[in-house]
C-alpha cells in the first residue's frame, strides 16, 4: 500500500474546489480526504463518505499535514520571455487529467505587449470538453501564475471553443505520461 492510499486527516477546515463542478465547498476538519495528485502547486482528493473529487489550493497544504509545495519554476531574473511564460503555465494541471494544460494542447495563442508599467500577457486557451465546470477555475490558476513573473503586471486567460480540442493535441510528453504513446 503506497502513502498516496492511504487517508488524511484534515486539521482545520479547508475550501476546496469540487470537480468537475467548479463549485466551491468547505470541507471541515476531521473529515478524511485520499491523495489522487498532488501537481502544479496543488492537489486533487476524494473526499471519503462524499461524492467526486476536490481540489485543494498548495496554499492550504498544512490542513492535509503537507508542507506548501513549490511549483518548481526556478526564479526568473530580469525581462521575462514567451519562453519562461510557456514554461511557467506548465505548471498550471487540469485536476481530473495528471498532464499540464501546456503538453494538454490546451493552449492556443500566447501574446506580449507592452503596458504603462511592464508587459500584459494574453492567453487563449480551452479544455478538453465544453461543459468543464473547471474553466474558469483553471484559467484563474494560470492567469495568478503568470502574474508572478516579473514585469508581468496584466494577465488575461480567455476559454476559448474554437479549434475544438482533440487528443492529437497532446504534446509526445503528455502522449507518454498518459501511457498513449
């Protein structure tokens, strides 16, 4: 039995997204969770003795007794680039799927312009079906994540239906983690 089947113990209350809903619920504390993945600087768990999947903010770690995770994107020194961009909404995980929304093919445009005060990044991006409850929810995690970047002062994550998303947009990497290729 590895650690990841085994139950935890919330030690406070903790809000928490359900799945594929998008509906917030506050999952109290004493009740037991089981860890299904824990990627991009949160987690995705079943709540035992209720139905469907919840994720779970990084910044809420320490209910589930976990140390806040990093999102293992190395500090950026001076002017960011498109690069460090794709690179950091790697980090961005839709929470039913264990592949970021980049090697996903979720990912349409990525645009920067300069503003007043630094640079504005625009994304269009879309989900792997239209009636996702978790659209706005994954766009609001990318838009925050981007936002840390330096310079980055404005961030707009538009859903987006058209292409419509199919499998062959997967990346050869998510083909791989998903056992496709």
């Amino acid at each position: 039995m590895s650690s990841q089947d085994l139950p935890i113990t919330l030690k406070r209350d903790v809000s928490a997204i359900q799945i594929p809903a998008g509906v917030e619920k506050l999952l109290l504390s004493g009740s037991q969770v089981q860890m299904m993945q824990s990627l991009g600087g949160t987690f995705t768990v079943v709540a035992l003795g209720e139905s469907g999947l919840y994720r779970i903010r990084g910044e809420d770690a320490e209910a589930l007794g976990l140390a806040k995770p990093t999102a293992g994107t190395p500090l950026i020194e001076g002017e960011v680039n498109e690069d460090q961009i794709w690179e950091k909404l790697k980090s961005c995980y839709d929470p039913e799927i264990p592949v970021n929304i980049v090697d996903l093919g979720l990912i349409y445009s990525l645009e920067i312009q300069p503003v007043a005060q630094g640079k504005r990044v625009e994304v269009k991006m879309t989900l792997t079906a239209q009636g996702c409850g978790l659209g706005p929810s994954i766009a609001a995690d990318a838009r925050e994540k981007i936002l840390t970047l330096p310079g980055i002062v404005e961030a707009e994550v538009e859903v987006v239906w058209q292409p419509v998303w199919n499998p062959a947009m997967i990346s050869a990497e998510g083909k791989k983690r998903l056992g496709m290729a």
